[in-house]
C-alpha cells in the first residue's frame, strides 16, 4: 500500500492541487491527512470539498479546524491566526463547518505499521520541535511510524537501540523504516511551510518498501497570494507565502 500523505493544507488549492497533481505522477493508493485543512487561506470551502472528495482512507482534526468550526475559541491563536480563523468560521458553508467538527481526534492508527496524529500522539495540540519533543511523542506512539504535522517544518526522528536521532528532509528525501526503530515524521506544510522554503511539502509512505519519500513542489503561489489580498485577510499571510515563514 501506498499512501499519500498531506499536512497543514490551510486553505491554499494552489499548493493543494499542485501537491495531488504531483503525487499522481508518482502513483499511491489511498490518501492520509492529518489535519488543519483552513485557516490563514482564501479557499477554505474548495479545500474542504477537495479532501471530501478524494475520500481519505484516514484523516484527523487540525487545532485550526476545531477553532473554524465553532469548537473551541481561539483563546491561544495570536493575532493574525485569530483574524484568519474567524474569517474562515464566516465564509464556510453550514455544511463544511458540520464536517469539520466531525472529523476524528488523532492518533489514528492506520495499518500495523502507521498511525497518524496532528500535534502528537500525547497531544493532538502538542508541537514536536526537538529531540525533547520526539522523545515523548514516541513513548507515546505505538507503531513503527508515526505521521504528525502541526509545525509547518519537515523533520524525520528515528528512535533505535542506539539512541534518538533526527534530520530535516532536503528537496526530495527518504527516510528508511529500520526494523526494531521506532520513527516519527513530519512531511511538511502543504499550504504554509515554514522552514525557509516557499513550496509546497508532502510525502508518500510505501509500506512493502517500508520508506516515506519526502518531496517538495512549486505552484502558483502568486495565485495563491492575490486571493488572500482580495480576501482582505492579514497582509503578513501573503508575505509569509513566498517566503516560506
């Protein structure tokens, strides 16, 4: 089996189209995603009907997606997040809101070789920053691969007899499943990276290979940007764009 694996979309069809164009390219079976479909973004409502129609085979609630929904305030968002959420709350429709508030608590845990999360296995609102972070977040996994997203960075953490070690992906990586490690990886932010690069990020897990191939796309991020300013959204999300931040 091989699953496409999408994060952190955020409201951006540019970077999701770009990212699905991409990975059919490549071929995968079923898709995962784990969570934050809107927010920041000016096409919550495509986005939204997109993912639903592509059926994921699993899929778990973004701490974005709670908030756009109506299901939690946004007590702990800043500013320009805030702003974002609640114009997002206004423009989806009655239906994509229902949907939203439906969508799972990770982890899920998707075959005997993956499971897949938003924040954390321990947390779904938990952000996995460091060796720390990981160190915690894989006690608490329980399977050989943990998918998580929520930070916007690629980032791949291997837990083995020898100890805990990570590395953040280049342009297109692999991260080899080792039998008797556990690992945790995040593939990166669809619509919203932020690692200092502009372009779109996922990843394709195979399980028969036992590896997940990492990769980055460049789409139209200009088309992305001018729907964001017509928007009226803040002006530092159309910033934060082109410069991957």
């Amino acid at each position: 089996m091989r699953y496409l694996v999408l994060t952190d979309i955020h409201a951006n069809l540019e970077a999701l189209e770009a990212c699905l164009a991409d990975a059919a390219a490549r071929g995968y079976d079923r898709t995962l995603v784990l969570g934050d479909l809107v927010g920041y973004g000016a096409d919550p409502n495509a986005v939204v009907a997109r993912i639903r129609g592509i059926d994921p085979l699993a899929i778990v609630r973004g701490n974005h997606d709670k908030v756009a929904c109506g299901m939690e305030e946004a007590d702990g968002f800043n500013s320009v997040a805030r702003n974002a959420v609640r114009w997002t709350f206004d423009v989806l429709t009655a239906e994509h809101r229902a949907w939203l508030a439906d969508l799972p608590q990770g982890p899920h845990q998707v075959s005997e070789l993956v499971e897949i999360c938003h924040g954390s296995p321990f947390d779904e609102d938990a952000y996995v920053f460091d060796e720390l972070d990981a160190a915690r977040a894989l006690k608490a996994s329980s399977r050989p691969l943990c998918l998580f997203g929520h930070t916007h960075c690629p980032v791949a953490f291997e837990l083995s007899s020898e100890g805990l070690g990570s590395f953040a992906p280049s342009d297109q990586s692999r991260v080899q499943l080792i039998d008797g490690s556990k690992h945790l990886v995040n593939p990166g932010s669809v619509g919203q990276p932020r690692d200092g690069d502009p372009r779109a990020a996922y990843a394709i897990v195979d399980e028969d290979a036992r590896c997940v191939d990492m990769f980055r796309v460049k789409y139209a991020v200009g088309e992305a940007q001018a729907k964001v300013i017509k928007a009226g959204l803040p002006e530092v999300l159309v910033q934060r764009l082109a410069l991957g931040r």
